[in-house]
C-alpha cells in the first residue's frame, strides 16, 4: 500500500483516481509547518503540493520513503529541485493542465482591447451613458502569435475561426508543422509590421526578454493592440507606455507584470487604453482539477514503476553508467548550447555520434544533455528528463548513432543540428588535463574550451583579418582571451573563434561584421 500525503488545498475532483486506487492510501492535510512536515514525512511514498508548502531538503532528508513529489501546477520553486535530485525523488509538475484556461483568458483579453469592454463598463456603472466607445471587429484582422507551443497553437485554431488571419514565430515551428495548424511562419518584425493584433506565448529567457521593444513599436501598424498573458518582460513595458501616447498602440491587456505585484503608481493601472488583470491565466476550476488529474496519473505511474513525463529533474540512473557519463554531461550540453545558438531556423532533426569508449553504455541520458542544450536558449520549461518529449512534441526528430573509434581521440561526441536552411556540426571530447574541448565546427578543426563569453567569426582566409579583429576589438576595451583559427585550405574559407573577458557590445558586433571578408559574426554564451 501506497501512502500519498497531500499538503496543499488541492481539488478532491482532480485527486480521485488516487482515492480510487486499491493501493493508495491518501492522507490530506494541509497547514503544516517545516517541522510538522519532517515529523510525519517519513511514513510517505508521495507527496503532493500546490505551492504554499515549501518542501526544502530537511523535509526531502526526512522522507526516507519518498519516491516523488508532484506539483499541481507548472512552477515549481517552492521544492528544491537539487535536493530532490540528490536523493533520488522524481519532482514532477502539471505544464499542460492550464492550457485551455490560459488560451481562452487570451481571447478574453482580445475581444476586451477590440470593443474596450472594462471601460465601457466601468462608465455604465458609474452612471454614464457614454455610447462613444467605438471599437474594431476581429474578422479579417491579422493576428500575430509570438511563440507557438501549447497555448500559442490553440489561440490559433480560435483565431481561424474567428475569420482571422495567422501568422506565427516559433524558432522551432517547421513549415509543415505550420501548414497544419493553418499559420503562416513569420519574423519577429515581419509580424509586427503586419499584424492589427500581437499575442505573446514565449517563456521569458535571456533571448526573449523585451522581445517587442522600441526598435519593434517603431515599424508597428498604427492602432494595433497588444496581448501578453504569458510572462512580464516579454513585452517592455514602458516602450509600450511611450508608443499609446504616440498613438501606435491603441489599446493594450497584460495578465502579467516585469515585477509582480506592480507598484501603485506603475502607469499600465491608470491608462484608460491599458487592460490589467492580476496574473489569473490558470484560474480556472477546470484547470486547478486538470492539474490536480495530470500529477495524480503521473504520481500512479512513478509508484507503480510504469513509464511517466513531465519529470523537472534527473531520475536515478544506474551508478555504473552515471560514473561513466557523468563527465561528459557538461561537454554534451555546452555542445548543444552552441548549435542552439548558431543553427538557422526550425530544428527538424538531430544527430548524435557517440565514438569510442562511449559505445560501451547507455548514452541515452547523455543524449538528454545535448538535446536540452540545443533548446534552453528557447524554452523555459525544458529540463534533462522532459527535453525528449518536448522535441517529439515539436517533431525534432532524434538520431542516435555509434562508431568504433574516433579518429586521433579516444572519445568523441558530434552533434549536427539540421534545419531547413542549413546543417550545422560540432564535435567534442575530454582531454586528460584539459577537460572539455571543442575540435570541430563544421569542417573545421579547432581546439577551445567551451566556456564564457565567445565569438564565432566566419572569414575569408586573407592577410590581416586577424589583426583587424583585434584591433577593434581592443579600442572598445574588449579583451580577448583566447584565439582559435580554423581553415581547410589557404586562401579559403575559414572561422576565429575568440574568447573575450565580457560580452561585446551590440555596436561593437555591428562594426565587426562591416570589415572586409568577414562573411558572420555570432555572440555565444556558454
């Protein structure tokens, strides 16, 4: 028998399927303090929590039993993923279960901007008959959907039959992943220069923060309205503030705040053309029972030792083969990393070569590594255990192949990203001495610790390119720490990897791609 304590008001609805299980025994009981918590934990296999309880690693020392912790809802901060890990309890949390809630509050959030609803009743109540409200029809708009996962997607098939038009960014959306949902595929600013309505799906990462900035309200319609359900920094707030008062925007609904809760005199509360809400995307009591019903149907699986997702941290792997791989779990991730940022449009597929003493194991949670390095710079919920699904969701589809020997070394990890523009590879091994080293990009040997700050230059192999380079680089207080030049003829093609102490400036980048026979320049961090 199964004991599941549940610490959290969590819905009975959503829990059922435990208290229908012949071998689970549910105990709820919520309130409890860190110590309360630590004198009873031990007698349990699960626990479940929303997130009042914080369950720290004392809790997770005490739970000598403890298997696994489920989280009815998507974050999960308030458990501490590392301990978890450590010990070998499988975190898991619902990230589907809000889906439809946050779709529909989107839509709501739509037709509010388009016939200013909340204004018009806030007038009405306030004894005013004012029919001056004039508002715009959703049919033959055009929406744009910056991001398209879950909810991105679903706010698509609504707006299809709303007689609007679609068109989506997603760095990982393919054609033929578009062509399904009906959505044509768009830049950032080609979205926002055509668009009447902009909705935002992304998670917020170094990438997307202030995706819709001042450079992307100045080439927007005139009269468009924004909608950001998703995340707070997504769209920048006070750029958006400056471009209602100049009339680009004419209306604006945020569910969601830079700083939650905003502060009083946060101008987004008293603009009568901006529509607040207070963070309300999953409130809905059909998404608190769906996520309650997700983590209890994974809960059920990881105590029967049945196959389970939407784990957020590591599960155990055999102490043999994480002595073995271990070592790599940096190199395959900082690979991934690289491709990740390098690699030119929607990932359809990727490659996995594992060379020489690397055939030996299960490389699978190796795999993990790199396909998570390919993706973190773009989605915010991917982890070691959850990328696997979350490619096969996208339909990135995962190759994993073996050689016998690995040329000059006696291991090597290749990876080569493929999208429909181009194919990019990297290899990379473990030196004795010198740790992680990547030797190759594309067709060209290197040798550079993959660490920090780096540019990767694409050149054409001619006299003073280098000293050009350094040149600029050294008037704008750029220091370079390492070099690293790689060609396969004279006179040819060629890369500069660099090394720098800080990240370069925006213009600095600018200036070095005008040089002559410099062809690329990209900012990595890995």
């Amino acid at each position: 028998m199964y004991k599941v304590l549940v610490s959290d008001p969590i819905s009975d609805m959503g829990i059922q399927m435990l208290y229908d299980a012949a071998d689970v025994e549910v105990v709820k009981q919520s309130g409890l303090s860190e110590d309360e918590l630590i004198s009873i934990i031990g007698d349990y296999d699960a626990l479940l929590v929303r997130s009042q309880t914080k369950v720290t690693e004392k809790i997770m020392n005490a739970g000598t039993k403890l298997k696994v912790i489920g989280r009815a809802g998507v974050g999960v901060d308030n458990i501490d993923l590392e301990a978890a890990t450590k010990r070998g309890i499988i975190v898991i949390n619902a990230p589907d279960g809000n889906t439809i809630a946050t779709c529909e509050l989107t839509f709501a959030m739509m037709m509010s901007t388009a016939r200013m609803i909340p204004q018009a009743y806030k007038k009405t109540v306030g004894g005013e008959w004012d029919r001056k409200f004039i508002g715009v029809e959703l049919r033959n708009k055009t929406l744009g959907i910056l991001g398209m996962g879950r909810i991105g997607s679903e706010v698509a098939k609504r707006a299809k039959v709303f007689g609007m038009e679609v068109i989506g960014y997603d760095p990982f959306l393919t054609e033929e992943r578009a062509e399904k949902i009906g959505v044509k595929l768009g830049t950032v600013n080609e979205i926002v220069a055509k668009a009447d309505f902009i909705t935002v799906h992304t998670p917020l990462t170094p990438e997307t923060r202030h995706l819709i900035s001042k450079p992307q309200f100045d080439i927007m319609k005139k009269g468009m309205r924004l909608i950001n359900c998703a995340r707070g920094g997504i769209i920048d707030e006070m750029a958006m503030v400056e471009a209602i008062e100049q009339g680009i925007v004419a209306g604006a609904a945020f569910d969601v705040f830079e700083v939650e809760p905003p502060q009083k005199d946060h101008p987004f509360l008293n603009n009568p053309k901006i529509i607040v809400t207070p963070h309300l995307g999953a409130s809905t009591i059909e998404a608190q029972e769906n996520v309650a019903i997700d983590v209890s149907e994974e809960v059920l699986h990881i105590l029967r030792n049945e196959p389970f997702k939407n784990a957020v941290n590591l599960p155990p792997v055999p102490a043999n083969v994480l002595n073995k791989l271990q070592p790599y779990f940096g190199l395959g991730e900082k690979i991934g990393s690289i491709l990740g940022q390098i690699a030119q449009g929607a990932v359809y597929e990727i490659v996995v070569n594992y060379a020489g003493d690397l055939i030996d194991v299960d490389t699978s949670p190796l795999t993990r590594y790199i396909v998570k390095g390919v993706f973190e710079n773009q989605l915010e919920s991917i982890n070691i255990v959850n990328a696997m699904h979350l490619a096969k969701s996208r339909d990135v589809n995962i190759v994993v192949q073996t050689s016998n020997t690995s040329s000059s070394f006696t291991n090597l990890v290749t990876v080569t990203v493929k999208t429909k523009q181009e194919e990019k590879t990297l290899a990379g091994t473990l030196l004795a001495g010198y740790g992680e080293r990547i030797v190759r990009i594309d067709q060209y040997p290197v040798d550079f610790a993959a660490e920090g700050n780096l540019l990767l230059i694409s050149h054409n192999d001619k006299p003073g390119i280098i000293g050009r380079v350094g040149t600029l680089l050294g008037s704008n207080n750029v220091n370079i720490a390492t070099m690293q030049v790689g060609r396969k003829v004279i006179g040819g093609s060629a890369i500069m990897v660099l090394t720098i102490d800080k990240s370069a400036p925006a213009e600095v980048l600018a200036d070095l791609t005008t040089q002559a026979e410099i062809v690329n320049v990209r900012a990595l961090t890995v």
